[in-house]
C-alpha cells in the first residue's frame, strides 16, 4: 500500500488536497520484466500526477489563454498554487498533438520571428478556419514535408513568394494554386511607387507665388537657434553616408555588402539608389497644438515687440490656454531665427511630394479620393505626365480583378508589358510567370484574408511572452485548444 497526494478543485476559496491509499502489486513471473505493478486510477489522475485531471484541464485552459506567469496569478487567486514554470509544461504537454482531419482548402503564408531575418510558416484550414499547424521555418522542403504527410489539400492559397510556390508545386501537384488579390494590389502599388521614385523630380506640385522681397536684415536678426544647428548637423551626417552609398555603389560593391559597410538597411540603400539624388526629409507635420489657437495673438504680440516666451505663455494662460510653456517657446522659435519681416509672412507649401504619396494617389479608386487629393494629383500630373498612364494601369487591373476577367487579366499583362515603364513592365512578367495562380485569384473566390488575421492573432501571443518562450509554446498556443484524453 501507498499513498498519493492530488491537488483538486478549491472548495469555498480553499485549498483541496485529496489523500488517496493505491495497492501495489507484485508479480511472482520470473519471465515479467515488470515485478512492481501499482494500482491505477484513470478517472482521477494520470500516472505520477501531482493533480487531478479536472484541475489540470483547468490550469492547461488558463495557461493556453493568459501564459505562464499571468495564469499563474489568476490561479492563486483561485486557491490553486502552482509556478509559472508548471502551468507553461502543461501547455506544452499537449503541442504535439495535431489535426487528424484532412484539409482540403488551405492557407500559406509567413510569420516573423525577427523581422527581416527569421520567419516562420503558418498553415490555416480555410474551411475550419484555423490554425492546423505552425513551422519553424519559411523553406521548401519543411513545406513540401507537411504536405506529403497531408495528402488530399485541393486548394492552395498564398502570397506571390516563390518558396511557396515551389514547394506546393512538388508536394501538392494536383492542388490548385491561388494568389492572394491583396498581395496583388500591393505588388502593384509597390510597382507605381519605384517607378515614380525614377521620376521623383517630376513629382512637383503647384507652389504659392513668391513673396515679395523684403530688405535684408542686420546679422543679429539672422542668428540660427540651437535647433537648427543641430538639424543642419543630422542632415550634413545623412549626406556623408549618402555620398558613401553612391561611391560603393560605383566601386562595384552589392547592395549588402554597402549595408554592412555603411550601417544602413538594404531597403534604404535601395530606395536610394533607384531616386538617383539626395532624400532630403519632409518637415514634421505633427499633431494639432493647443497652442495655434493663439497664433494670431501671439504674433500680434510678437509685432509688438513682446519676445519673451514666459511672458507670453502667461498672457495666453490667462485667455484659456492650458498646454505647457515649452510648447509656447516651440512655436515661437522659428521666428526668432528668420527676420522680423518674414516672421509674419505664411508658410511656402512644399513644392514635391513623396513618391509613395503619389502611388496611393495613383492606384486608389477615384470614388475613394477626395476633392482634395484629386486636386493634387493634377497637380502633379501637370510636371509627371507618365502617372496618368500609370493610373490607368491601375485602375484597369483592379477592374480585371473586381470583375473575375480572365481575358482582361491576360490584354492587361499584353498591354503593361509594351507600356515601358519598368517596374510595371517588371511586375507584368511576374505575373506571367506565376500565372495560373494568378487566374486562380481572379476566378475563383479564395483568398489569404483568413490566413492574414491569424497571423494578426500569433503576434499578438508572441508579444505576450516576450521572445521569452520558443516555438513549442508558441506553437501551442497558437493552435486550437484541445481537451487533453483522460
């Protein structure tokens, strides 16, 4: 005889042990490799278990909803006093466990473990819609793995990466590819953008007229603050690495070779290399101050010859103003570092406009712009005459798609790729390439939005454990939750 000692459900906010006497039997067989044999109890506990079953389906549900150390707080609370480091191993208990169902539609896409270095694979049953499986890595042969020992998925949709591609080709070859349209729309805008980074000296916009010109002033009224001295700093710094950029770039260096020379992402090199001139940064913007709403009586004031930004900050506290005086000295700054007479003048609008702006502009649907935004790009239209050719391209493959037009699909591709614009060009011989996924997209109503929001929900859990757990915790987490067997 012994005893055991389970943990079980609290009783009225109180800890409850239950004190079991087993049997222990043993067998007289010379031939048994087993001479101790102890009396089991399935329907209370498992085998060596420090709780019941009912308590540790309940501690198992708290961990895979809340974590480790959160479900352990939630649990003390419930009289059930258990680490975080036991409620984590008993999640992890069932991450082994996986569909036994067989998938028909499903989707593909990745996950970031550190954005821009290691992904992973997440794999969504369309039809359940959820989770079925996570994979540690974004490869060919992990995929086409699972789905060798998944026959029967009819359906595959994905994103226009060419790893997916191939591994659904040699592990699922009867199944039917299908681009995500999302995806689409955002390798075409992705496309107008670098094209209009080419032309991004074209990209003018009307300028107010010039103002009338002024008497200079005396040197001391042109003294520069402190603030622009250090900006003129920042942008003197950013314009010896781009120097450095261009020089590489001419060396014969690769674009990552220049980035771990330099500092710099590829992304940014790239981007650079293709405007072709300096980036100079656009003004903060900022949200809306408090404090513009006494811009008028503040520049009176500042006529009048009031520059001392503590006692404005106390004359506008007295009309109602309730922002701090660092905001009031912000404000009144730029004047202080150009004349008296141009302190009063408005502001020049900007004379350009971002490349990526302008693709918006050019690929959104004119019911969705507004009076505004269709005001600006024909602005920019007046210096860029190539972006109304781009529009139309855009517009005209968001038609083909809305629509379900094979054949405008493929005089679509006939037409961008005779346009000779280059990463439209470029873009329109992908599609070609991947082209019978791409049809699929157009025809067929699937689509990865699904696959999209469980990655939304996987980032979610992984932000909650900090980077602190690996994958089999993530991964069970992740998954559906499953009653464990008794």
């Amino acid at each position: 005889m012994y005893f055991r000692r389970l943990k079980d459900l609290p009783w009225q906010g109180r800890a409850v042990e239950l004190r079991l006497k087993a049997r222990r039997f043993r067998c007289r067989n010379r031939a048994c490799a087993r001479k101790v044999f102890a009396e089991p109890i399935p329907e209370v506990a498992r085998s060596h278990a420090r709780w019941t079953t009912r308590v540790g389906e309940i501690i198992r549900l708290i961990g895979y909803t809340a974590g480790g150390l959160p479900g352990s707080r939630i649990l003390d609370r419930l009289a059930i006093r258990i680490s975080d480091d036991t409620v984590i191993r008993a999640v992890k208990a069932s991450s082994e466990a996986s569909a036994s169902d067989p998938v028909r539609h499903l989707g593909v896409d990745d996950w970031a473990w550190r954005k821009g270095q290691s992904y992973g694979t997440i794999l969504v049953d369309l039809d359940k819609r959820q989770v079925i499986d996570l994979l540690p890595d974004r490869s060919v042969e992990g995929l086409q793995t699972w789905l060798e020992k998944h026959p029967g998925v009819e359906v595959i949709t994905r994103d226009r990466c060419g790893i997916y591609a191939e591994a659904a080709e040699q592990g699922a070859a009867d199944a039917v590819q299908v681009a995500d349209r999302f995806h689409l729309f955002l390798n075409l805008s992705t496309a107008v953008e670098r094209a209009l980074e080419e032309r991004s000296r074209e990209l003018c916009i009307s300028a107010l007229p010039e103002p009338e010109a002024v008497q200079a002033a005396p040197p001391s009224e042109l003294r520069t603050t402190l603030v622009e001295q250090r900006k003129q700093q920042r942008r003197q710094r950013r314009h010896q690495r781009y120097e450095r950029v261009i020089e590489l770039h001419r060396l014969g260096h690769t674009q990552r070779a220049i980035s771990l020379e330099v500092g710099i992402e590829r992304k940014t090199i790239r981007r650079w290399l293709r405007t072709g001139q300096f980036p100079e940064r656009k003004p903060a913007t900022g949200r809306r101050s408090h404090v513009r709403e006494f811009h008028d009586y503040l520049q009176q004031r500042w006529t009048e010859g009031c520059h001392n930004a503590t006692r404005l900050f106390h004359e506008i506290q007295a009309h109602g103003y309730r922002g701090s005086r660092q905001m009031v000295s912000n404000h009144v700054s730029s004047w202080r570092a150009t004349p008296r007479s141009q302190s009063t003048s408005k502001k020049k609008k900007l004379d350009r406009i971002a490349p990526k702006h302008a693709a918006i502009l050019a690929c959104r649907p004119t019911e969705r712009l507004s009076e505004q935004q269709r005001n600006l790009f024909e602005q920019v239209a007046v210096n860029c005459p190539s972006i109304r050719s781009m529009r139309f391209l855009a517009l005209d493959f968001r038609e083909v798609i809305t629509s379900k037009d094979r054949h405008g699909m493929l005089h679509w591709i006939r037409t961008t790729t005779q346009s000779g614009i280059g990463p439209l060009v470029r873009f329109a011989y992908g599609l070609k390439k991947d082209f019978k996924a791409v049809i699929s997209a157009v025809e067929t109503s699937w689509s990865n939005g699904q696959t999209e929001g469980q990655i939304n929900r996987l980032k979610a859990i992984k932000r909650q454990m900090y980077g602190r757990a690996g994958f089999h915790l993530l991964r069970a987490r992740v998954l559906p939750y499953q009653a464990m067997a008794p």
